[in-house]
C-alpha cells in the first residue's frame, strides 16, 4: 500500500514538475553574440538568474565549434552556482566559432507551488536542509531555452598572461568597507585595470558582496576570494569579516563539531583561550556598564588559565589558576577597601568573574573536557597549600592601567 501511495506521489510530481518548463532565466552570455575580435584565451560563460542543477549537465552542455565544423575540446564547470563556464583547452585561432548551450535544469525554490510545499514538508522530516533532498530538488526544477549564437576571434589582439589582485589576505571590520582592484598583464607588456570586468569566485557568497571595486561585508566568517578574466585567474586570497565590541575583535565562530572533537578545540588566533570561549567572554564583558575592561581582563585570564588546566591537569597547573584569582582579588581589595564587610560581600557577588557558573560551562562543555577538570581536581586533593598575597604581577595586563 505504501509503495502504491509512493508510486502515485512521483506520478503526480512528475506532472506538477513539467508546468511552465519552457521558461528561460537567462541574464548574460560572454562572449556576446556576433561579437567581433574576442580574444584568442577567451572563455564561454553564461549567466542564470537562478542556482544550476549539477546533475542536469553532461559533456554536450556547451559545445563550441569552428566555421569549419571542429569541434573545441574544452573544461565545463559551475561558478557562483548561477554561472556555466566553458574553458577551452588550447587557444583559438582566428575566425567565427558557433556556440550551442543545451537547456539544463535550474533550482527555483521561490516560486510557489503546492507541490514544492508537498515535497519540501516531507523532505523536511529527512534532511536538516532540505535542499539536500532530491525530490525537493526535483520539485524546483525548471528548463532553461536551447542558446545558439557566434562570435569572431582575433588572434593577434594582445592576450592576458596574467592576473593580480592587489591585496593578499583580508581582514575586515562587520561595519566597514574596503577596495579592490585587479590587473590584468598582457603579452605586449601593458598593463590594464579590469576590476569592473573579471568574475569574483568566492567560497562562501554570504559572507561579502562585491560592487565595481568596493567589498561590503554581508555576515561575519571567513571565505577565499578570486577574480577570473579571460581564461586567466588570480591566486586564492582568504578574507574574514570579523565583529569588534569596544575595541575586542572577536575570533571567527568555531564550528561547533570540529571545535568540540578535541580537548583543546578551536584556537584561530593562538592567544591561548578557545575561540567559542573567547567570543563568549567578549560578548557578555566588553559591554559591562560599570568595569567592561576590567572584567574582560579577568575573564580573558580565568580562560586561558582554564585552557592550561585542560592541556595539563597536574598540580604544577595550579600556579595559572592561581594568579587568576589573586589578580579578580587584588582588584576586589582595591576597590572595597573603604566598604563594610557586608557591603563588601554583596559588590564580590555582583561583579566576581570566577565563580560565574556561565562561564564554567562555557569553558567545561563536552563530557572530555569535564574529565579533564576532574582529573586535575583529583591531582590537588590532598595537598596542603599556602596562601598568596594579591598583586598587581599576578595580572597578565595591568588593570591599574584601564582607567576604570
């Protein structure tokens, strides 16, 4: 019964899926039709305004042949998953060429439809992305037109031989732009500015938009940049956006698996406290309406000597923990000196740092890392310790010195 329900679904979705096929979604072709004097290294792309369905290419997709009917082997891949590229494999020559691109299946997961609802409520119940579904997928599907069209090539117009951005590696402030530019050489020596002409190809299209020169960042992450013109492309740059709370940059958000796969999970900019930590202990201290300096100080210090403890949970790990708590008391004697004992009590309850039970979480939040803690719990028992005067030297800053 269940088969023969299954079997009527994909009936029925086959009938849903063909409504409105012949509908073209097609924004750009380069080179463009009857252009003359292409470049020899000139490369095929043409531009949806919808995401491409991978498994609707095959090796005939794009075909481009000569006026004499040879026909140019070549590379087809996807870029931005709206764009097809056809890289020719060698040069060409001078004369016409005739290009056929066949129509290929697109993803619309705009448009409404019951049967996308169908489809996308049952999927759901399998996939956390039900984009991953491919009867979803099958739903949103609709055909692209059949393309033909030619374009001249000129072999002697001067050819790129290179391409440089003039940036490496970015780092970015959430609220603040940049520039870029590229150059491209060619083979007669000149130099020429093709910002506003090359293709970007990014890892991760969420992170940044690129308008003629000027990056703006769209959410914070981390994604690798190229620019792509004719035929040539430039080496892979990686560029953060990051988020800054009063003066704090905070590390990129670690991805929650992989950071907690380890003991000492993820560190990106080796200052000694995990990264999910450190954006924890940003996120809530930075922007304290009495001691934020202060206090992300001696959060940033109880953290990294928690790391310690973690990596080496022996007794000669406690020094760490200790000058955490010597330098939370120096600053809680400095400022309750003048108070009443209970006075004093009550301003430790409000502002102490280390006994905050959020942050032990934070810090002790896989079943590894809770071991951890309890094997150097079970390395101090039993010894007898001496007791320590609070110092400004048990700081790792100097907190006289933060003006609060």
């Amino acid at each position: 019964m269940l088969k023969n329900i299954f079997i009527m679904f994909f009936l029925v979705a086959s009938i849903h899926a063909k409504n409105g096929a012949n509908q073209t979604y097609l924004v750009s072709l380069s080179p463009e039709a009857n252009m003359q004097e292409v470049s020899a290294d000139t490369a095929i792309e043409v531009k949806y305004d919808l995401p491409i369905s991978k498994d609707s290419l095959h090796r005939k997709t794009i075909t481009l042949k000569s006026s004499h009917g040879k026909k140019v082997v070549g590379s087809l891949y996807i870029n931005n998953e709206n764009s097809l590229t056809f890289t020719p494999q060698e040069e060409l020559v001078s004369g016409d060429y005739k290009v056929q691109v066949s129509s290929i299946h697109l993803l619309d997961y705009t448009t409404p439809s019951n049967f996308k609802s169908y489809t996308k409520k049952i999927c759901s119940f399998l996939y956390d992305d039900v984009k991953e579904c491919r009867l979803y997928r099958y739903a949103c599907r609709v055909k692209s037109k059949k393309i033909k069209y030619s374009f001249s090539v000129d072999d002697n117009k001067p050819k790129v031989i290179s391409l440089t951005l003039n940036k490496s590696n970015i780092q970015l402030n959430e609220d603040n732009t940049t520039t870029i530019s590229v150059n491209a050489k060619y083979d007669d020596n000149e130099t020429i500015d093709v910002t506003n002409e090359v293709e970007w190809i990014m890892s991760n299209s969420n992170i940044i938009s690129i308008s003629k020169n000027i990056i703006t960042p769209i959410n914070e992450g981390i994604t690798t940049l190229q620019a792509s013109f004719n035929s040539q492309t430039t080496v892979e740059i990686s560029l953060t956006v990051y988020k800054e709370i009063n003066g704090y940059k905070l590390p990129p958000e670690p991805d929650e698996t992989l950071n907690n796969s380890t003991l000492l999970g993820i560190d990106s900019n080796n200052n000694g406290v995990r990264d999910d930590v450190e954006r924890y202990v940003i996120k809530r201290y930075a922007k304290d309406p009495e001691f934020p300096k202060t206090k992300t100080a001696l959060a940033m210090q109880y953290a990294w000597s928690a790391q310690k403890i973690l990596e080496n949970p022996t007794i000669e790990s406690k020094k760490y923990s200790n000058d955490a708590i010597d330098c939370e008391s120096y600053w809680f004697n400095k400022i309750t000196e003048s108070m009443t004992t209970l006075e004093m009590m009550k301003y430790m309850n409000n502002h102490e740092v280390f006994n905050d039970p959020e942050i032990k979480d934070k810090i002790y939040n896989t079943r590894d890392r809770i071991e951890q803690k309890f094997s150097y719990n079970s390395a101090l028992s039993g010894n007898i310790f001496n007791g320590r005067n609070e110092s400004i030297d048990n700081c790792q800053i100097n907190i006289d010195e933060l003006g609060e």
